[in-house]
C-alpha cells in the first residue's frame, strides 16, 4: 500500500494503492467535494511509510487518545483503502 498526504482544503493522510483511490477515498470520506478531484490531482502527495506511521502515532484516536504502536502497526499492515487521519473539524 501507498500513503497519501492532503493538506487543503482538510488535511487527510489516506492508504490507497494508487493516487486516483486516493483522491476518490478523500472526495467521499472527507471533502465531499467531486468538482475538485482535478486540483487534487495535482496536489496530492505520496508520503513515505514511516512518515505515515509516525503521524498516525501522534494522531488522536475516536476517543480523544493517543494509538498504542501495536494498533498503528495493525493499521499500516492492512491492505484496504482508508483514510487513517483527517481534519479534526470535520469529525
């Protein structure tokens, strides 16, 4: 799996096999927004795994805690397209 970062108009970090699920999981999870799949396009961008893993880490869960390792590591290791942190405004 790929991780992809967005930072506008919501931030989102989104595990997808390819760029095109990645924007599609990010139009309708978090902006829900279709017009703009083109901008994402070109805004996106691939993270590296660690760098994915160390944000989630840090990232609240549900309940306003932190994820232990051994459920980020879960996470990460699964190969489905989800979005693993988004805007906190929008939850």
């Amino acid at each position: 799996m790929r991780y992809f970062e967005f930072l506008d108009p919501y931030y989102a970090l989104i595990q997808a096999e390819f760029e095109g699920e990645a924007v599609q999981e990010y139009t309708d999870t978090v902006s829900g927004d279709e017009k703009d799949h083109e901008t994402l396009m070109l805004e996106i961008k691939e993270v590296p795994e660690y760098y994915a893993a160390a944000r989630l880490s840090r990232g609240k869960g549900e309940n306003g805690e932190l994820m232990e390792l051994d459920e980020v590591l879960d996470i990460l290791k699964s190969n489905k397209k989800q979005v693993l942190l988004m805007d906190g405004s929008l939850i």
